[in-house]
C-alpha cells in the first residue's frame, strides 16, 4: 500500500467536512423523498461502514477464516433513526477510525498489506483492497451529498 493511497484515505475527512461547511441542520436532515437518505443519514452510513471495514481489516490480521461480514445499510441507516441524529457525530466518528486504523497501517509490512480475507460474494479481498475500495465508496458518497445538496437547494 502507497502513503499516497493512505493519504487519500485519510484525506476522506477533509472532503466530507468540505462538503458540509455552511450547511444547516434543516439542510442536513433534509430528504426528498421518505425513502431516501439525507445527508445526515448518508453520513451515519459512512460512519458503520468505517465500523464494518474496520472489523474486516483486524479480522484479516487475526487469520480468522470465516467470510467477511456484511451489513444491510439501508436497516442499519433506518435501524438507528440515523436522521435524529447529528452529522457532526458521524463526521467525528469516521475522523477517529481512520485516525486510529492510520495507526494500525503504520505498523503493517508489505505481507500484512497482501494478506485477504473472503467477502460475501466469495471473493478473496486484501486488507490493502478494502482501504481502496472505502476510499472510492466515500468518492460516490460525496457525489450523493452534492445532489442532494442541490435539490435541497432546488426546493428552497
């Protein structure tokens, strides 16, 4: 794994703090639909995906050899009632995982970076993977905020 593609994990913060600076809390909770996820919610969203990539990643290292465990987003999102909560909260947990997973990464040797586990669909995926793939998941949640934020804005 590159310090460049640990930085543009780490840099994922950064970007989704850029796309709420000077958003309100009726712009961060707002939805068009019943159905779909607010920015608030899209948050919460990448706050238990960091949980779940998290738990992969140190389930990898341990040599589990179970299938990597998946979650259904949408149930956990609604689950928590993800909309009464706070952006900021999401934003702060996310922060901490990737600040503290940094620290693990600082630690790991090339093997360990190669080192894979079997997700749902039976693949293997290696801990170097994942970080890539969280990264280009947040990349598509980013683009979410944006049209929300531009419909938002469309309404009001």
């Amino acid at each position: 794994m590159s310090n460049l593609q640990i930085h543009d994990y780490l840099h994922t913060h950064q970007q989704l703090s850029q796309a709420l600076e000077e958003l309100t809390p009726e712009q961060l909770h707002w939805k068009a639909e019943p159905a779909n996820w607010s920015i608030t919610e899209v948050l919460a969203h990448l706050a238990d995906h960091s949980i779940v990539v998290s738990f992969r990643i140190r389930d990898i290292l341990a040599d589990t050899l179970v299938r990597l465990p998946v979650f259904n987003q949408d149930a956990w999102v609604s689950g928590q009632h993800a909309n009464q909560g706070e952006a900021s909260d999401s934003l702060e947990l996310v922060r901490s995982l990737l600040h503290y997973n940094s620290l693990l990464f600082s630690r790991l040797d090339a093997e360990e970076w190669n080192k894979s586990g079997i997700n749902a669909k039976g693949q293997a995926v290696s801990i170097a993977d994942i970080v890539q793939s969280f990264t280009g998941h947040v990349q598509t949640h980013l683009a979410q905020i944006e049209r929300i934020k531009q419909a938002g804005a469309a309404v009001s």
